[in-house]
C-alpha cells in the first residue's frame, strides 16, 4: 500500500485526516520569538486572536524536515511507498523540507508531489490521492493521476483587504495603494502556483457574483469537479455561495474549508473563494 502524507496547508479538517488515517505535518507560525505549529498548538480561531492582537504581521515556515522522520520510519517498517502531496513550492518550502526528509531514508520509496496549489484544491487533491491507495492503486498511478489533475485546477478568492499580502510580500504595495484607492475589490487567482490578480470589481457583492458566475462559466460539474468553498470568518457568506452555487453547476457536495493559519497569515480575515478542477 502507497501512504498519502499531507499537511495543514490542505485545509482539511484534522478529524477528517485522522479519521482516515492521513499522516499529516504542520506549517509554522512566528509571532516575534515565539514560534507555533499550525495544529494543535496553534488552530485557526486562537491565531485570529493572536493576529488582531499582534503589533506585527507573523511569519510563515514551512515544516521541520523532522517532522516527517516518525511517517517515514513507520513506511520503511511496514515496507510501504510515500507519497508526499505537498502545496506550491513557489510559495511554501514544504516540498524542499520533504525532500530534505527523504533524504535521510534512501531505502524508501517517496515521491514528493508540487501540487502548484494550496488550500481547498489542496485537500481535494490528498483525498483524491488517498481513495486511490486506499483502493491498491500503486504510487506510479497516483503520482500520475495527480500530475494528470494539477493543470486542470483553479482557485479564485477574495481578500477583505490586500494589507496581509502587501506585507507578506505576495503582491506589491502600490498594487495595494491603488486598489484602496480606487475602492476595487479584486479576485485573485492561484495560477501556476503563486497568487495572482484575475479580476477587478468595485464592490464586493459584485465581486462574489463574478465568481459565482466563474465557477458556472469554467466548472462542468460531476465528480471530477471536486468543487470546494474556502473561507476564514466568512462562515454565513460562504454557506451562501455554496447554496447558489449548487443552484448552478453540478456538484451533488460542495464542502467548505477553513482557512488554516498559514494562509490566513497572508489572505487575512474574512478571505473566501472557490476551488475546483476542469
């Protein structure tokens, strides 16, 4: 059997991942010289407090290559393949730490996957991954299988404000000046791994319709779709955008992520958007 390793930045609930069994790693969060582990140390609703708070905006690491040591020794005992489905390495250093990792264990089978995404699409794909080892499919399919749906995602969100990516170094600050300037609120995508702007609009209720009409424009529905909400703070809004979404495109299950803290370092509160595969 392939085991699938994942990590916070897939969005997925922890439960979820521990109830199948999905070894999963944390992303690091630096308030000034304390630094947390995006999981049980640090969750989503306790790094909000801490980020309001905050006199400066925290930084981001990616995972220990340690970390990955104890799932790496268990796949080496039980004499099994490894596959990492890492986010972006064009934004996060998680592929560099695994492969650090494997590193140090150069009798094991691991396959360290550049998903070119991150959050939702993230998740989607880990599921998608584990269906296929949980059904005997060998690591060569499922390496393949990813390399096949990572072209075919899309991300599109919006930000309450450009302030976290302007610090965070994601976007430039004139871009931000202008945008306030201008009232404009953007949708950005994730396009090649790294966030990019899509669109233009001047209020936020037409920027979600935008999206909505997006999602309807692009996405075919069906299984395949693997459609999915992200938000952070945007529980009501984002119930919403799946019920008309659902309206219009079809998805039998539309499930909605929550932003873990390392993203929301750099989308902010009140961030959401859609992911889904063409």
């Amino acid at each position: 059997m392939t085991i699938i390793v994942a990590d916070t930045t897939c969005g997925l609930p922890r439960e979820l991942l521990k109830s199948r069994g999905i070894p999963f790693v944390p992303q690091v969060v630096i308030f000034g010289e304390e630094a947390f582990h995006d999981d049980e140390q640090l969750n989503t609703a306790t790094f909000l407090q801490k980020l309001k708070s905050a006199p400066a905006l925290p930084k981001t690491a990616a995972p220990e290559p340690p970390l990955y040591y104890p799932i790496f020794e268990e796949a080496m005992r039980k004499g099994e393949s490894v596959v990492v489905v890492a986010p972006t390495g064009k934004a996060s250093g998680t592929v560099r730490s695994a492969e650090t990792a494997a590193q140090e264990f150069p009798g094991l089978d691991v396959r360290v996957v550049d998903t070119l995404t991150i959050s939702c699409n993230l998740g989607s794909l880990v599921l998608l991954a584990d269906d296929m080892a949980k059904d005997g499919a060998s690591a060569d399919e499922i390496v393949a299988k990813l390399d096949e749906m990572i072209p075919r995602g899309r991300i599109y969100f919006l930000v309450d404000t450009l302030e976290y990516l302007a610090k965070g170094g994601r976007i430039g600050g004139a871009k931000k000046l202008l945008a306030e300037l201008l009232e404009i609120k953007p949708i950005l995508q994730i396009k090649d791994g790294q966030v990019e702007a899509f669109e233009q609009q001047r209020t936020k209720r037409r920027a979600l319709a935008r999206l909505v009409e997006v999602v309807t424009e692009q996405c075919k529905g069906g299984d395949e779709a693997h459609l999915c909400v992200l938000q952070v703070e945007a529980e009501q809004e984002a119930q919403a955008l799946v019920e008309e979404l659902k309206s219009r495109v079809f998805v039998a299950d539309i499930p909605i992520y929550e932003l873990p803290p390392a993203i929301v370092v750099h989308a902010g509160p009140r961030a959401m958007g859609v992911g889904f595969f063409l």
